[in-house]
C-alpha cells in the first residue's frame, strides 16, 4: 500500500506542477490587455498634442479618438474578465488540464500494470549471474550463426596454387587420417579466406593428434572458429577455449577471447578482471591490445571499479624482453666470440619463454626465428616457424610478417 501512495504523491505533485506553469502568468509578466491600454492612452494624449500642433484638423482628431477609445473599451473588458477569474485561465484551458491529468494518471499506473511487478524484491547478484549463464547456455551455435552471414569473398590464387589446394583437398579426402594433410589443409584454406573450410581442417587436426593436441591446436581452432562468426564465441569456441586454457592457462589470446565471451553473455564485469590483466602483460602491439582499451573504460563501470585509469602503453618491445633487435647484434660486434654467444643465447631463451608462456606479437615471432638461424640453429628455427604458422594461420599478414624471419633463417621458401 505504501508503493501506491507514494506513487500517487508523486504523480500529483507533477500534475500540479505542470498546471500551474500552464494556467498561471508569473508575477512580473505584464497581461497584454494592460499593456494595450497603456498604449492606447498614449495615443489619446498625442491626439491632443497633434491637434494643438496644426498637424491634423479637429474631424481627424474626432475620428481617431473614438477609434482609439472604442479599443480601450474593449481591451479593458478583457482585462476585467480575466482579473474575475482571478488570474487563472478560462474554462477551456481548466478542461485541458483536468484531461492531461487524467491521462498522466492513468497512463502511469496502466503502464505500471501492463509491464510492472508489485512487490517485486531487488534482484541479487546471484540470480542475475545465474541469468547470465542460462543465456550462455543456450545461445546460438556454430552452424546456424554462420548459415547467416553473407557468404565471405574468398582471395582467388594464383593458377599454380590454386591447384595444389584441389590436389591437397582431394588428397585429405581420399586419406582422412592424414595429419600432415589436415594441418596444411586447415593453414591454406585459412589464407583463402575460407574459415569454415579451415576450422572444419582443424578440428581433424585435433581428433588425429588425441591427447596430443597441444593449447596452440586448440587456441588456432578457437580462432579459426570466431573468425568464421564475426567476433561471435559460439559453444563450441568455448569448448576450444576451454581446452587450450586448461593447458596453457596464461595464454593472452586464449584469455582475450574468454573475456569476450563474457561480454557477450551478460557478465562484463568479468571481462573486466580478464582483460585488466591480460592489458597489463600484453606487448603494445598485440592485436587484442586496441580492442581491449577501447573498451575497458566502460567495462569498469560495470566491475565497480571507480575511476579507473587506463594503463601506460608498454615499450617498444612489450612488457618483457623482445629478444636480440638489430642494434643488439651489432653492438655485440665488438665483444669477444664467446661473450657474444653467451649474450645473444640468454636473449634468445629468455625471448623463446615468453612467447611460449605469454605469447607475443608476429614481429617478436620472427625475431625469435631469425635470431635462431644467426645462432645456427635452424632445427629449432623451423620449430618454431611451423608453430608459429598454427598460430597465425587465420592472418595472413601476421603470418606473412613471421615469414620474413624464417626466410632469414633459411627455413621457410
């Protein structure tokens, strides 16, 4: 009961309020009849003085007073009306107002009805996160959201190329429990701009490897797979997400892509912790950094997190060692044989490190595979270029960039 009163008080209170702003004249606005007789008045007085001047005769001066005092007899009626109705407006502007508070009245209280919940309780925290859940339980999957895309324009080939994809396909075909195929299969198709066909690679990929798959095969058909949505994290990308992070839980990617999902579904504030994190140990150039800090601002608001200040962009390489640079080699130049190999390799493994635990941007890549083929270690050069094509696969020109390295490294035609 109290709900209905105070809602009552208060539609009455605007009601009353808009009434007196339309009925009522503020105490300093002169009412226009008044006005008009002033005018008038001034005008009888200058009659006189026009007549004693010569500048009109006396028939003239006859005609425009009783003109004058015809319109001041009825300006002053109209005065006086008013001033009877204490100010107020006439009756049809008090119908209008009774109507407009009968409609404001019964407009609020049958909105109410039709979408409101008497006694309805906050609704806690637990219960909207359960709510969240529930949506990213039964939210759209995989198949039916790419049935409703546009189809992709794929990147036409070459001749030559696009013949050794036919014979790869046709190969693969013919012989479906060939890894090698389906690892080639999924990284070309990949570069065609042919997603599904690419994920659709993956995934057998990761059915002949078992329990070999590593976070990279998971994180790569992940990717491939929200690629081929626009953005969208279907379920059966979260199951891929799942699986990479349970093996390398501080993938930045991985997680990049799990506060996505989050956001997605209803929870930003947990995107918010996720992608705090992964801001504060991502290189500046990692390509979820732009995302992240377009959008981290708002995301706090929604955490809590009261005037949140955005972290300072990493350096130049990053938020840890880059590796040997060009101006690391040559300064090396002038230290004796062994100290120089000793500098370069600790770079080198210390780089190797963090792109295995953390991950990295494709120039951080390339430079691990060039600084590989200088130490003369090309098995380890083309170990890392044949990750790295699992990692980039679905960019072409991240991929492209890594290739620059292994071309230096003389693994990679």
């Amino acid at each position: 009961m109290l709900f209905w009163i105070v809602a009552g008080a208060f539609a009455v209170v605007c009601c009353t309020l808009i009434a007196l702003a339309v009925l009522r004249r503020p105490a300093h606005e002169e009412h226009p009849a008044a006005y008009d007789l002033r005018v008038y008045r001034d005008q009888l007085k200058e009659v006189d003085k026009d007549l004693a001047r010569g500048v009109i005769n006396e028939s003239d001066a006859v005609r425009i007073r009783t003109e004058v005092s015809r319109r001041i007899l009825t300006a002053d009626a109209q005065l006086q009306a008013e001033s009877s109705q204490g100010g107020s407006g006439g009756p049809a502007q008090r119908v209008f107002m009774a109507v407009l508070a009968g409609v404001v009245l019964a407009g609020s209280f049958g909105l109410y009805f039709a979408i409101g919940e008497l006694g309805a309780a906050d609704q806690p925290l637990q219960l909207r996160h359960a709510d969240a859940q529930a949506r990213m339980d039964s939210r759209t999957s995989q198949a039916e959201v790419e049935s409703n895309l546009p189809e992709r324009e794929p990147i036409t080939p070459d001749p030559e190329f696009a013949a050794l994809m036919d014979k790869l396909r046709a190969a693969v075909k013919e012989s479906p429990d060939d890894l090698r195929g389906y690892q080639l299969l999924a990284r070309n198709e990949a570069s065609l701009n042919n997603l599904v066909a690419s994920h659709q690679a993956q995934a057998q990929v990761i059915r002949l490897k078992g329990d070999e798959a590593t976070a990279s095969d998971y994180l790569v058909y992940a990717n491939t797979l929200i690629s081929a949505t626009n953005g969208y994290v279907s379920p059966e990308a979260q199951a891929a997400l799942e699986a990479s992070l349970a093996l390398e839980p501080t993938s930045l990617l991985g997680r990049y892509y799990w506060g996505l999902m989050m956001m997605q579904n209803g929870r930003p504030d947990a995107t918010f912790r996720i992608w705090d994190q992964v801001l504060v140990q991502s290189p500046p150039d990692a390509p979820w950094v732009a995302p992240i800090r377009q959008r981290i601002l708002d995301l706090s608001w929604f955490a809590g997190v009261k005037d949140y200040q955005l972290p300072p962009a990493a350096g130049p390489h990053g938020s840890g060692l880059s590796g040997p640079t060009a101006e690391d080699m040559e300064a090396a130049e002038d230290m004796e044989a062994g100290d120089r190999q000793e500098m370069i390799s600790n770079m080198v493994a210390q780089l190797a490190e963090r792109l295995a635990t953390e991950g990295g941007s494709p120039e951080e890549w390339a430079r691990l595979i060039s600084a590989y083929g200088v130490l003369g270690e090309r098995d380890r050069a083309a170990l890392i270029w044949e990750e790295a094509q699992e990692v980039f696969g679905s960019n072409a020109a991240a991929l492209e960039t890594v290739r620059e390295g292994a071309r230096n490294a003389g693994v990679a035609p």
